[in-house]
C-alpha cells in the first residue's frame, strides 16, 4: 500500500483531501505517522471533555506539589490538552509531539507560558532543564524496537534537572489482555469507525475502518502498541538513573493493581545526572 505525506489544515473539511492523498505514489511512512497527521485520531480519541482532563491533573498537581512557575514538558502532546490545562495552572509549559497536524493546531494556543514545538522523542531535546516531564494517555511504545523505547527514555530522562520528576500514563497490560473488546462501532458527528482489536504476545493492535460523507470510499489504520510491562519501565528507567517512587492504577490516583485497575502511571524521580 502507498500513502502521501501531507500538510494539514485543522479542519474535518481537510478529510476528503487526505483521502485522495493517500492514493498518491510516495513510500509508506510508520503507522503512527500517518494515523497521528489524521484529523480522525484527534476525533476519535480525543473527543473527551477538558473538565475531565483538569480533574485528573489538580488531582496529580496536588499529589506531585510542583512550585508555581517551574518548568514542565508534555511529550506527546498532541494538540496541547493537557499542556493548556498545566499553563492555566501558571507553570512554564512544552509541549512536543511527532505530528505536525497536532502541532500546527497545539500552537494556535500558545503564550507567554506555553509553547510547542514538532520533535520525534528519540532524538536529544532540552537537557537538564524540566522540573518535571509528563507523558499522558500511552503517548509511548509506538516504536518498532526495544532500542527505539529506550532512546526515547534516555532523551526524556536527560531532559529532566536533578531530582526532576516523571510522570508516564500508560496502559495496563495485563487488565487490557483481560478486558480486550475485540469489535465495536462508534458515531462521532458524521463519522463512522468501525474499530477491530487482537493482540500477541508482544503488542496490542486496533484497526480502525473510517466512512465519512465526503470520502468516495473508506480509509483504514492499524494502531500497534508495545506490551510494555512496570518491569520493562523499571529497567528503562532505573538504567538512566530515574527511581520509581509511586505507581497508580487510574485517573482518579488509586494504587496500581496489576489485574484490577486499568492504567499504570509511574511516578519517577532522578536520582542522578
């Protein structure tokens, strides 16, 4: 299959353009690419409420106690939800991500204390400068390798000052292996997904099938994401000089159970430079 790497404008409008791009003669770029440069990603998986997203981080800003004004990194940020919640709170806030469709929208919102900037996490970024580092809703373990995870540790890690904190939001393994939905159908304004799940013994997959009104036929992505376990961020981490001080198991900061609860937020510090 051949795609097109293209610009786009933040408008559902731009669908139908996409669509016809896809059919273009150009190499096909890694999934998560493609999928992340989709205004169908940010509407399928972001479609959720900013109250929701601030009662998680005053819940986690009350817990962490940052100082006002220190310095944050949201990698990953997709189009800067979270990031805007944090620079409403005062701080210094960066926001990274690979896509260039979320980071053209994510800087419409930018200001005084909140900026973005397009980066892929495997390569060097701010060194010893953030107070703290978030990384939100599995915004990792979308790579091919193990060495690819554990470039893109080492570059958050180093972004981090000494006693710099962590904070990594990513599923829970063994509650997903558990509780996978392997089919459903979702409606969102008038586009339909139709969303197929499976796993192996090293990944999570989902293929998402798109229709919409304006597209002469539908469109499809295939999500591949890690089975990265809290051994597997234990050894990442621990060997870049990071100390695992707590672990939660949902958004509401409950304790991490490896069967019961359905994320798996690490909380670390740098023990080291």
């Amino acid at each position: 299959m051949w795609t097109a790497k293209i610009r786009f404008s933040n408008s559902i409008d731009s669908l139908k353009h996409y669509y016809i791009c896809q059919n273009l003669l150009m190499p096909r770029i890694p999934w998560y690419i493609d999928w992340f440069n989709s205004p169908f990603y940010y509407q399928l998986c972001f479609e959720r409420n900013k109250n929701e997203a601030e009662k998680f981080l005053y819940k986690l800003i009350h817990y962490l106690e940052p100082s006002t004004g220190c310095r944050m990194l949201d990698v990953a940020c997709g189009q800067g939800l979270f990031s805007r919640v944090l620079a409403s709170m005062d701080f210094e806030v960066t926001g990274t991500d690979i896509s260039e469709y979320a980071i053209t929208g994510a800087k419409q919102f930018e200001k005084e204390n909140l900026q973005f900037y397009l980066h892929d996490i495997r390569r060097p970024f701010w060194i010893n400068y953030f107070d703290y580092v978030f990384n939100f809703f599995t915004g990792f373990g979308y790579f091919r390798t193990r060495r690819e995870h554990e470039d893109a540790i080492r570059t958050i890690c180093n972004s981090l000052k000494s006693n710099g904190v962590l904070v990594m939001d990513y599923l829970n393994v063994h509650y997903v292996e558990n509780h996978l939905v392997a089919e459903e159908e979702k409606e969102i304004n008038v586009t339909t997904y139709h969303i197929r799940r499976w796993q192996d013994d090293t990944h999570f997959y989902k293929n998402i099938r798109i229709q919409y009104s304006t597209l002469p036929g539908p469109i499809e992505f295939t999500e591949e994401v890690s089975k990265l376990m809290l051994g597997d961020f234990t050894d990442m981490l621990s060997y870049q000089g990071m100390q695992i001080i707590s672990v939660f198991g949902d958004y509401e900061l409950n304790p991490y159970n490896i069967e019961k609860t359905p994320r798996m937020i690490i909380v670390a510090k740098k023990i080291k430079v």
